[in-house]
C-alpha cells in the first residue's frame, strides 16, 4: 500500500513538471515569437509570420538583422544559417550513427559466425559514439550560440545602449527563455513609444523599411 502511495505521488510530481514546463516553454515560444513578427513588420521583411514557424523563426530571426560585420568581412543571409546549421548538424550526427550501428552490426555478426562474441568490444563501441557525438555537439551548439549572438548584438545595435546591448546578448545566450521575454519586452517598448508619439486621436502607423 505504500509502495502504491509512493509510486502515485512520483507519476503525479511527473505530470505536475512536465505540464508546468509545457506551459513555460509554450509561453516563451509564443512571447519570442510576437517579438520577432512585430520586429519584422516594423522592418518591412516578407513572411513575418515565419516567427510563429519552428525553423523559420529562425531564419526570420537571422534576416531581421541583415548583414553581420566580422571586422573588413560580412556574413551575408544570416537567416539561412541559424536554419540550416542545426539541421544540418542532426543530419551529420544520424549519417554517422548510422554508419557505427552497421559497423557494430557487421561486427557482431562475424564475431557469432567465428564462434565468438567480446563484451569489452561493444562497450568501447559505444563509448566511441558517446564522445564523438558529444564533442561534435558541443561545436555546433558554440557556433549556434556564436552566430545568434552575433545577430542579437546587430538587433539590439538601436535598442539597447553600450555595454547593455552585450549585457542583453549574454543573457540571451546563457539564461533559459530571457531571449523571448526580451523580444517580446521590445515589442512592448516600441508600441508605448508609438502610442506616446502619435497625435492624440490617431492610431500609431507601421513604417516600411526597405
């Protein structure tokens, strides 16, 4: 009977997290989102509906800032790589497993067709696959991090001032779900800025930006 007790309280401690945490992550997808569509209509760039799209939120997101500056080089259609890098890099990581589960495979199958069959082979096998994978991961999060820093501090160029604009970028990187309360904190900026622009009596408009 207490087992039983025990066992319900964990399943309802489990289903208590996850749904809170379903609830965190839709809001923060939801708040990023606005943020990045409202940027985007503000600049006048075509689909802004692509931040409310997994994948090609972040393609708009790389587009809303244009052209990166990397000291005399510029990286053109930033967009194209914050979408394309991490899909990319999964497609590299499967491509790869892939190939050591048929080596593993192949392996085992000789090894039971010679009368034998070594443990110890198969634990480096997937000691092999955990590091690989690990270490490969860990570069392609640095370049995603990197790269979406690099357009956050070219966004926040009009928005934030001095060292806050790298203050904010940081915070974007490194704590969970700041970057969507911030877009969507600019957002709200900018349409109580409008309101208190704007003559009394008339809707704030949208400018175009080429």
């Amino acid at each position: 009977m207490a087992d039983a007790i025990v066992t319900t309280g964990f399943i309802l401690l489990f289903v208590l997290f996850s749904g809170l945490w379903l609830l965190i992550s839709l809001a923060g997808y939801l708040l990023y989102g606005l943020g990045i569509y409202d940027i985007a209509m503000e600049k006048g760039i075509k689909n802004p509906w692509f931040a409310f799209i997994p994948v090609l939120r972040k393609y708009l997101h790389g587009q809303i800032a244009g052209e990166i500056r990397l000291g005399n080089r510029q990286l053109k259609n930033p967009g194209i790589w914050m979408a394309v890098i991490p899909i990319l890099s999964r497609g590299i990581i499967g491509i790869f497993v892939l190939i050591v589960w048929f080596g593993y495979i192949l392996r085992t199958v000789l090894h039971l067709a010679a009368g034998g069959y070594t443990v110890g082979g198969d634990i480096g096998s997937w000691m092999f696959i955990l590091i690989i994978t690990s270490i490969f991961s860990r570069l392609i999060e640095i370049v995603v991090v990197t790269l979406t820093g690099l357009v956050n501090y070219q966004i926040f160029e009009n928005r934030a001032r001095g060292n806050m604009r790298v203050f904010h970028v940081l915070l974007c990187a490194f704590v969970p779900y700041y970057e969507s309360g911030y877009y969507f904190y600019l957002r709200h900026k900018r349409m109580k800025e409008a309101q208190e622009e704007s003559p009394e009596g008339e809707e704030p408009r949208e400018e175009n930006i080429e």
